[in-house]
C-alpha cells in the first residue's frame, strides 16, 4: 500500500468517506422525507399543474387536428411577420414540407406546442426575474450562482426530482424543459436592461420619469434586442431538452429519438433529428431576424 502511495501514511492514501451504513441510512432519511413532503402536498400539486395539463392538452390537439394546410400557412405567414425575408421564408417551407413528407407531422405538431408552451412559461418566469436582477445587485449576487447551478447541472438530473414531484406525464417533461430553458432569459434580461446607456436614463430622470416609465418606456424598448436573443435561446434550449423529457412521457420527436436509440434504428434516428434540426433552425433564424429589425428601428428612433 505504501508504495502505491508514494510513501505517505495510509491516512492520506484514501479520501475520507462515510461509512456504507450512514450513507444508506442517510439516503434512506432523506428520500423517505421527500416522499412524505410530496404525498402531503400532493393535492396542491395537482391543482397547480392542472391549468398547464389543460392549456397543453388544448394547444396541442390545435396543432394536430386542424388541417395541415393551415397549419403549414400560419407558420410560413408567423416566420415571414417576424423576419420579412422570403429565404427565411422558403427556407421555412421547405423544412416543414419535408416533415410532412417522411409522416413526421404529427410527432412535429406534438413537439411543437410543447415547445411553444415551455417557451411562453419560460419567458414569463424569466423577464421578471431578470428585470430584479437588473435593478438589484443584491438580487444579482444571489440569482448568479443558482443560474450557474442550473446551467452546469447535467440535463438528466433534472427528471429525478420532477418525477418524483409530478410523476410520469407531459406535465413533468415540461417543468423540466421550463427549468433547464429559463436561465438565458434571465441572464440576457438583466444584461440588456443592464446596457442601456446610462445618459438616456439621466434624461429620463431629468425629465421626472419613475421607475416604472423608465422601465416600460426606456429601459425594456431599448434592450428589445436583447431580449429577443433570449427568448431565442430559450426556444433552442427547450428544443434541446425535449429528446431528455422524453424519458417521462412527453411524445413527439424526442420520444421517437430515444426509442431509435434503444432499438438501434438509424434511418429512424436521422428523420427525427432531421425534424429536430428543421425547426430549430426555422425557429433560430426568424427570432434573429427579428431582433435585428428591433435594432434597426431603435437605432432609427435614436437617430
């Protein structure tokens, strides 16, 4: 042992540890106590995440029952409305007719309203936040380092607590994709509001503004930009974390993903990544289209 050691006493050789009886009773304590903590809470739970079930459930069966056609003309009209490119555009078009094309619509629509609703959750929960932390640098001090947890930590740990907490379901894939997609608009929020010129504030001031029309009139028009690039990357985020929530049930591409990978199906696979890609770039391009119309016309206003 020595000599594997390089000659130092057997107390340095193996990090200290517990011993297997404390750490079992430990888990054991700790696991028992948080079942119990959610069994109580459980009706509360439920009534909480009844509304996101319904509003799911509802977007969704939009998605998939209204006639493709639709469908496809209302997302090629949204992708043009936000960028007003025609290569965006047919861009968009093509990716989406190619989804249709190889019978990936359905699953499509399915991850696409749970995109579109972790997106919305996400942004709602994050601009707010984000907003304190840009005028707090007490509150900043405090949100950095759990931002910096919930982005460092693995994506799949994520599912353990939800799924103890919520069970299996669409509900719990969608508090996971909210909580691992909601750090960026937090982060760019407090980033753009934090960057807007210090003398348009000044004359904001001078002009007897309150923190309420500095912010809704000043502040937020001119982190707009910003802004729109984290709502973009919550959408890339989200799109991201729908194949790891597949694991608790939610359907649509990412299901398909996984069950390619356990079964070893390539061709599979690759169509459904394919989808993936296709709308994460339609979804990618549009949004920073948008966000530099945002600049331009700012920079014009300034002007």
């Amino acid at each position: 042992m020595a000599s594997s050691c390089w000659g130092l006493p057997s107390l340095l050789c193996n990090a200290p540890e517990l011993s297997g009886s404390t750490l079992r009773q430990m888990r054991r304590t700790i696991d028992t106590g948080f079942r119990d903590l959610v069994r109580a809470w459980s009706p509360w739970i439920d009534a909480v995440t009844a509304p996101l079930q319904k509003f799911l459930n509802g977007l969704e069966s939009l998605f998939v029952n209204t006639p493709w056609i639709v469908v496809f003309v209302a997302l090629l009209l949204a992708a043009y409305a936000a960028s007003r490119s025609w290569k965006i555009l047919i861009g968009t078009g093509i990716g989406l007719f190619g989804i249709g094309w190889f019978g990936l619509w359905q699953d499509a629509m399915i991850t696409l309203s749970m995109v579109t609703v972790c997106t919305l959750i996400a942004v709602a929960i994050g601009l707010p936040i984000g907003i304190l932390a840009a005028r707090s640098d007490r509150a900043q001090r405090i949100i950095s380092p759990v931002l910096d947890v919930m982005q460092t930590l693995p994506s799949f740990v994520y599912l353990i607590p939800v799924v103890v907490i919520f069970g299996i379901g669409k509900v719990p894939g969608m508090i996971a994709v909210v909580i691992y997609a909601t750090p960026p608009m937090i982060r760019l929020t407090n980033l753009g509001i934090r960057l807007v010129d210090r003398e348009v504030i000044e004359a904001a001031d001078a002009f007897g503004s309150s923190e309420r029309q500095k912010l809704w009139n000043v502040q937020l028009p001119l982190s707009l930009p910003t802004l729109m690039t984290g709502v973009n990357q919550t959408i890339m985020m989200s799109l991201s974390m729908v194949v790891v929530a597949s694991m608790v049930g939610v359907g649509g591409l990412g299901r398909n993903v996984l069950q390619a990978i356990n079964n070893q199906f390539f061709t599979m696979g690759f169509l459904n990544g394919f989808a993936l890609v296709a709308i994460a770039i339609a979804f990618d391009r549009a949004s920073q289209a948008f966000g530099r119309r945002l600049q331009r016309h700012s920079e014009v206003r300034d002007d």
